[in-house]
C-alpha cells in the first residue's frame, strides 16, 4: 500500500503543471505564442490548481518524511525550515539586506493567507523544495559519492546549492509573472543577482540547525531508490518542466539552465 501511495502522489505532482496550463491557456501544447500571461479569466482557476499541488506536496512530504526520517525528525524538519525560511523574508523583504534588495509580493498574484507581507505559500514552498533537494543529495553521496567533494560541511553546501541554481530557473518566471519584485530591478531578468545568495544562505542555516536537533542519523530505510528518493527525482523535473514558461516569455538563459540541471541530474543518477 505504501508503495501505491509513492507512485500516485509522484505521478500526480508531476501531471499537475499540465493541468494547470490547460486550464489556464486552453493548450498542452509545448510552446504557447500568446502573449497574454496576466490575470485573464481563467487565472484563478488555475491558481486553485497551484494550491492543490502545493497541499499535495506537503502530504507528499509528510507521508514520505514519516517513513524514512520518523516523524520526530520530519516535525523539526518542517518547523524548523517554515520558521527560518518565514523570518528570512520578513527581514529580506523589509530590510533589502538578504535578497538583493526590497522586494514584496503581489498578493493578487499570490495566492493565500499572508503572515507579515510574506504569503503563507513561500514559507511551504521552502519547505517542499529543501525537502526535495536534500533527498537528492542524498542518492547522490549514497550511491555516486565519487563525483562529490566529500567534506564535514558537504551535506549543508551542495544541497544548498542545487536549491539555489533552482532559483535561477524559477524567480525569473515569478517576477515576469508579477508575483513578486524588487523596488530596485536586478540584472538578471529583473531579479537582482544577490538574491541567489540569499536562496543559498537560507538553505544552508536551515540543513545546519536542522542536522543539529535532528533525532537520529538521517538514513533512508530499505526500500527500492524510486521509492526512496522519489522526492529527488520529482525535484529534478521541477527544472524540466519550469524550462518551458522561461523559453514562452523569452527568458532563455533560465530555460537553458533549467535544461541543463535536469539533464545533468538525471545522467547523475542514471549513469
């Protein structure tokens, strides 16, 4: 049974952007030429389906978490990351000294419960996409240690940043989007270029303290690598599919580099 539920919350995270696009445009065709990306008739329809995937996630998250870390060990992990990740924003968004600059939200655009500017949605979304980039991590150092530079502080840098070169795929779709933007326009596509810094410093305090307080030694339980690190895989089509909207709005650089870490991950843990 429990397997039943890998292979349908996995197979649904992935259809779910589909989902989305057909609501929203009307085509799954791979390019769309219009265009019209703003609020249109059909956008909050579509962003009902945004929440749906994010719920699912997290149950996603829980459920394989529980299974494979304990539930004590998923709790902090989930508390700890939701906390530090809110707090970094608060003081990104206000102060400009983490992110690049000032920057809010669009909350139109945004979607959900707000807690001090920051949408409840940003803090879940570190949680799901840490989560996920972890678990990569960890196939790769399990099974493909070779390729990595093995050091004391390994497991909280390269983790830290493949969720950072993430973030180069997907702020430049948010702020052309107009879900977010900074007071003061960045070089890269409008995102100032300090703000990945920002990604990579959150990521790597939330691995630091978590492995601090974590229960136990974080080892996966047996069970086949798909079920195992499916959160992994999932996090490397995340590229793949957010390569598309950056080829459709002309953002070209961050559609290559969402083609060429997804290809690179997947000759990872294929070869």
């Amino acid at each position: 049974m429990g397997d039943f539920f890998f292979y349908f919350f996995t197979i649904i995270l992935v259809l779910v952007p589909f989902l989305y696009r057909k609501i929203r445009t009307g085509s799954l065709s791979f390019i769309t030429h219009s265009t019209d990306f703003g609020p249109d008739l059909n956008y909050q329809k579509a962003e009902k389906v945004r929440i749906i995937q994010v719920l699912i996630g997290s149950i996603y998250l829980v459920f394989h978490g529980s299974l494979f870390w304990g539930w004590l060990n998923i709790f902090l992990f989930i508390v700890t990351t939701f906390f530090i990740s809110l707090v970094l924003e608060i003081a990104g968004s206000k102060t400009g000294m983490l992110f690049g600059g000032e920057y809010r939200y669009n909350f139109k655009l945004t979607p959900g419960p707000v807690i001090f500017t920051i949408p409840i949605v940003i803090p879940i979304a570190w949680v799901l996409l840490t989560y996920m980039s972890f678990n990569l991590y960890c196939f790769i150092n399990n099974f493909k240690p070779e390729i990595l530079i093995n050091t004391d502080t390994s497991i909280y840098i390269i983790p830290s940043l493949m969720t950072m070169f993430l973030d180069l795929v997907l702020d430049p779709i948010a702020v052309n989007e107009q879900r977010w933007s900074w007071r003061k326009k960045g070089l890269y596509y409008g995102v100032p270029l300090l703000n990945f810094s920002g990604w990579f410093i959150t990521s790597f305090l939330i691995y630091f303290i978590f492995s601090k307080f974590s229960f136990s030694t974080l080892e996966f339980k047996n069970s086949t690598k798909l079920i195992s690190y499916a959160p992994g895989i999932v996090f490397i089509f995340i590229h793949l599919i957010a390569s598309r909207p950056c080829f459709e709005r002309n953002l070209k650089i961050p559609g290559i580099l969402g083609l060429v870490l997804s290809l690179f991950y997947l000759l990872v843990i294929i070869l």
